[in-house]
C-alpha cells in the first residue's frame, strides 16, 4: 500500500469516527476496530467502505488473541501501521472507594488501560521495524486531575495511560514513533447530548458551572488535536499529554 495505514479503536461513533473521516480525507486508509457492529449502519461508514476506504474490523479490543491475529493480518495484506489511536474506553459512573470491588476494578482498567497496551505490544514493534510511528491513547481529563462525575477507578486507569504514553514515547522516540495522549473533558458526543436532555436545570447550571468556557466541547475540536498528533508534521511532539477541556484543567 501506498499511503499511510491508520488502525483507530472505537472509531464507529464518537470522537473516534471524527477521527477515522479526519484521516479519510487525507487519504489516509483507516481500519476501524470496534465491536458495536450497530455502527455499520451509519451512513458515512457504509459510504467508506463502498470507496474501499476503510476495513471494518468487529472485535473486542479486550480479546489479546483477536488483536494479535487482527494485526498479523493487516501487516500481512498492507505491509504496513503507520498510525494507532486508542480510543477505546468507558465505564465511568459515580461510586465510593469502598464499592469498587475487584471485578469493577479490572473491568475499569480492561476497558480504559489493557485495550490500549494490547494493540501498542503488538503495533509498535512493527512500527519500529519501518522507523516510523504515530500513536495516540485517548485519555480524559480524569486522568489529569480528579473527577466530578466518575470514581477513583476509572481516574487511576486514564492516569495509568497517561504514564504509560510518557514511557513509551521515551522508549520509542529514536525509531521515529512518537507517543502522545489527548485528554478530553466534557464533549458533546451524541451520548452525551442524550443524557444532558435528561438533567433538571440545576444539574445543568452546576455542570456548566464547572467549565470556564461555559459549554461542552465539540466532537472536531477533540478529534482535530487527535489527528494533528497523527501527522508527519507532529514528529516532535513526543510524550505530550493535550488538553481539549474548555479550561477546566489549567
């Protein structure tokens, strides 16, 4: 193949999907990995795949075994990863250090750490081999600061990404890779939007009242500073951690 490869985790909705019409448009072929096979029925996706654009890949970014196969293939079919963005991530919900059991504990560090660390075990090895690399991890304001909507569970494991960007760019920067992490605060995904609509006025005015720019984050303005990070042009930028929040981490 030759133009750049790009592999985005979650990029069937959300920021990730931004993302993935980001690269198309410099034409850059995407594979999406995601495991909500209700995206395929969105109309930009079944469009990108017409154009032979994008692969789709359904799977679950927890499942080392189907990464590892996932990733043999795509080097074997394109003999090439020139960029990773893991987006992957979720569980947040308000609870207590005493009701974050084991089981809620490493489905939290699952969903928001290991699905990251499976794909880099595996991508950047490649990446090493052709002395080049662009890798993104999504982060969250969590995991810069603390939290007013989630637990301490899911602010450890976005702060664990954190540190393990940090490392790997220090490793990984003499073969031309560079790490880098985007923390988003509060964006107004779909999901997001949904559950606003569902809020009593005074949620509201105490949420907005958190957020120095006084609004949610547009889904580009996050999904922009994720692929300035995956461009060439981005080669000195290694171990940065962007903050897209309105303000609320200074």
């Amino acid at each position: 193949m030759n133009k750049e490869l790009a592999i985005v985790t979650g990029g069937g909705n959300g920021i990730g999907a931004k993302v993935c019409q980001m690269l198309i448009k410099k034409d850059i072929y995407v594979v999406i990995v995601d495991n909500d096979k209700k995206c395929l029925s969105n109309d930009w996706l079944k469009e990108a795949i017409n154009n032979k654009q994008v692969d789709f890949e359904l799977l679950d970014c927890r499942d080392v075994v189907g990464i590892e196969s996932l990733v043999k293939n795509i080097l074997s079919k394109y003999s090439r990863i020139d960029i990773l963005v893991n987006n992957v991530g979720g569980n947040t919900e308000k609870r207590s250090i005493e009701n974050l059991d084991d089981s809620y504990l490493k489905d939290t560090f699952n969903q928001n750490f290991y699905t990251a660390i499976n794909f880099l075990r595996v991508v950047t090895p490649a990446m090493r081999n052709r002395k080049y690399g662009r890798i993104v991890n999504v982060t969250s304001i969590a995991g810069r600061t603390f939290s007013y909507f989630s637990n301490a569970a899911y602010v450890s494991s976005k702060a664990a990404l954190i540190g393990l960007t940090k490392q790997l760019a220090f490793e990984e920067a003499r073969y031309n890779i560079s790490v880098n992490s985007v923390s988003p605060g509060p964006i107004g995904t779909d999901r997001i939007k949904e559950a606003w609509e569902n809020k009593s006025e005074t949620e509201k005015s105490s949420i907005m009242g958190l957020i120095p720019s006084n609004r949610f984050g547009e889904v580009e303005e996050a999904a922009e500073a994720i692929v300035y990070l995956c461009s060439k042009n981005a080669g000195y930028c290694n171990g940065v951690t962007l903050d897209v929040n309105g303000g609320m981490f200074i």
